[in-house]
C-alpha cells in the first residue's frame, strides 16, 4: 500500500448498478480497497434490484433513475454525491463517463475511464452511424418514447467513445481494446482468498444446489449469441450422455435469447439463479468443467470473459475458444477449440471426463497462473501505478502518460 492511494477518495462511477458491467465496478472498486483507498461506488439504478448484490465492504450510493431523457434531472441527485479525490468512471457511456465529464468541468478532479468492452460493437461498429432523415429525427427526439431518450442510444456511446481522451487515463481489459483507446492494461481479476477451492466441497455444493448426478458444465454469466452456448448444446447433442447438464448460472435476460435455448435444448439445461458476489465461489465448486465458449465476434475479441477467472481460481478444467486474448489469459492451462466447432467441443469434453484427473490437475495450473497474473492483489499492483500517475500528472497540470505493456 503507498501512502498516497492511502490518502485518497475514490469515486467509482458505474453505468447501470441493476447490470451491465456492475461486476467489473465491484472489481475495479475491490483492487483500490487493497490499495487503501476509502472507496463509493455511485451510479444510477434503471431496475428494482442491485445486480449484482455488491460485497457486504463497499459503500454503495444508488440513485434510482430512468432509463429516459430524464436521467438529466437524476444528475442534480448525482452530482453532488461524487466527492471522491479521484473520479473513476466504468464504461464510456453517458450515464459513467458522461457523468464523470460533467462533474470535472466543476470539480477539477481528474478522471480515470475504465473500458472492459467496445460498446459499438454490439450496434454494428464501425460501420454503422446514426444518420436518420428529417422525419424520424423528429420521431426519435420528440416523441415520448423516442429512441433518442434512451441515454445508452448508439449515437450518445459514439460520442462518449470520442470523449475517452478527455479523461486523464484509461484503462482496458484487453489488447483489442488497447489497440483502439490506448491506456494501461488492466484485466479482470478475482480474490483468489475467496475463490480457493480448499474452502469447498464439490460434492456438497452439487448437493445444496440440486446438481447431484450431473457432470456438470458451468456457464456463470448472461447467455447471448456471441458467448456460443449453442456450440456446446449441439456437442451434447452429438455425445448424448444423459448424464451431462449445461449449468446457466444468474445473468441478466436482456432478450429472448436464453428462453430459446431452453426451448430448444431444455433437456440439456439448468438455470441456476443469481448469487450475491460472495456466494459465487461456492457455487463453481460444483462445476465439474467451465465452458467460455466464444464466437468469433468483435463483441467477443473485445471482452476479458469473467468466467475464465471464476474457473481459473477454482482450479477447475476450462473449455474455451481460440478468440481475442483467450489463449493468452489461459497460457496452456485450458482446453482450446475453434471457435463455433460443436464438433471439437464434443471432442474435447470427452477427453476431460476420461481423465478428469489429468483435467483437474491443469485446473490447479490454471488456479496457479491465476494468482500470478489475474489475483485481485496483482490488480491493485497495477491500478497503483495507474493512481500515481493520474495524481502526479493532475499535480503538475498535464496529462499521465498512457503505460504500454501485454498481456503477462
């Protein structure tokens, strides 16, 4: 701990503290605790409950809002709660980085913006813009209803998105993201003191959540068509091995999407519900195999998938894809197939369970590589350099350097 972190407040800016990108708040708010920092998480809240549940530590200021142009009037409520030495806003959306912006014009605090996802991507990239005519302009404006009053409208990320060198510093979750915003490289981790699989009992915590007699894949997160669990359902199909289930755990239902796996592929699914942050290592310990089976999407090559970490620090066999910084995260400690190859999975899935010795014993590899490279500990290390420069910059009237450096 460096006595500076120790002295400052923190703001931590979340977009949405119903979802999207809440956990990497929680992460990036937990690596500066370790480091001393007296840390809020402040944001808006578009949905009744939290989600996730924040761990019982953290001080969390949740205005509730609306997902409309009257977000404008929830930032006089906003506002004023972000006190923090430190601005440090999560997403470059309007309701984070926006928000972040507008408090600097006032405050003078310098900003950091944290980017674990090309939020463009999932409207098409670089090659869709909103270019609408006259008429539905005026639709989207000024109806009630418009598209335009939602604050996450694809034109308001763009023009977040050209507002990110504004901020003092930037930090991101993968080379693909570094390649395009620059900034230091700063991955998602996982308290691997939490997450240690000899505080566990499989065998139980299959028990105490209805997983007994089940080899069981474990999905911890939101399905959507890029993380490829159809690839894996299709490989149960082709085994067709009674016993094998594929375990969704939590996760927002942003759409239809996993209401259709499960009409299609229910004999082979279990839905698990949402488990506060705490809770989670116990329910991995059931898992028997983590699947992270991403498609080959820009939405995918931009993404550190935290289940690769829930897996890695639980020493459990991970069965991944060859997409974005996968191969590099796992470094030899996981099973990769190509992406999309149903056929490769089903492979793959059957070797695991023919030794599962061998595969348990490159789980503790991976749980190994974990604590070097993805620990909440070597997260605050990094974040530390980040804190320094951001306040010696700020001191000195310019702007930090942005650190260069991969994936280790």
């Amino acid at each position: 701990m460096s006595q500076l972190a120790s002295a400052l407040t923190v703001s931590v800016i979340a977009p949405d503290l119903a979802g999207g990108g809440t956990t990497r708040v929680y992460l990036v708010a937990n690596a500066l605790q370790q480091l001393g920092c007296d840390v809020t998480v402040i944001g808006c809240q578009f949905a009744e409950q939290l989600y996730p549940v924040p761990p019982a530590n953290l001080k969390v200021c949740a205005v509730p809002a609306s997902r409309s142009l009257r977000y404008m009037a929830n930032l006089t409520q906003l506002l004023p709660k972000i006190t923090g030495d430190v601005i440090y806003a999560i997403k470059p959306r309007p309701t984070s980085l926006g928000t972040a912006l507008l408090k600097q014009m006032t405050s003078r605090r310098p900003v950091i913006v944290d980017i674990d996802d090309w939020e463009m991507s999932w409207f098409g990239g670089d090659t869709q813009r909103y270019r609408p005519g006259p008429k539905q302009l005026a639709r989207d404006l000024l109806k009630p209803n418009g598209a335009l009053h939602n604050p996450e409208h694809p034109l308001y990320l763009e023009w977040m998105e050209n507002l990110v060198s504004q901020a003092d510093a930037v930090t991101v979750t993968t080379q693909f993201l570094k390649q395009r915003f620059g900034g230091y490289y700063l991955p998602n981790s996982k308290d691997t003191d939490i997450f240690n699989p000899a505080d566990y009992d499989p065998i139980a915590s299959r028990q105490k959540y209805g997983l007994t007699g089940y080899r069981v894949l474990m999905f911890p997160g939101t399905a959507r068509p890029h993380k490829g669990l159809e690839d894996v359902l299709i490989a149960l199909d082709q085994l067709n091995q009674p016993d094998l289930r594929l375990v969704i755990v939590g996760g927002r239902k942003p759409d239809s999407y996993e209401a259709d796996l499960f009409e299609r592929w229910g004999q082979w699914l279990i839905k698990l519900p949402r488990f506060p942050i705490d809770q989670m290592a116990e329910v991995v310990s059931a898992a028997h195999v983590i699947v992270v089976p991403q498609r080959d999407r820009a939405t995918a090559k931009a993404q550190f998938p935290l289940k690769l970490t829930d897996g890695m620090a639980m020493a459990k066999p991970i069965l991944s894809t060859r997409v974005g910084d996968i191969p590099e995260i796992l470094g030899g400690t996981g099973y990769l197939v190509e992406a999309e190859s149903p056929d490769q999975i089903a492979t793959q899935l059957s070797l695991i369970f023919q030794d599962l010795d061998a595969a348990n014993h490159r789980g503790q590899r991976a749980r190994a590589r974990c604590i070097e490279h993805y620990s909440t500990r070597t997260m605050a290390t990094r974040l530390q350099t980040v804190i320094a420069e951001v306040s010696a910059g700020r001191t000195q009237g310019r702007s930090p350097q942005r650190a260069e450096g991969g994936i280790s």
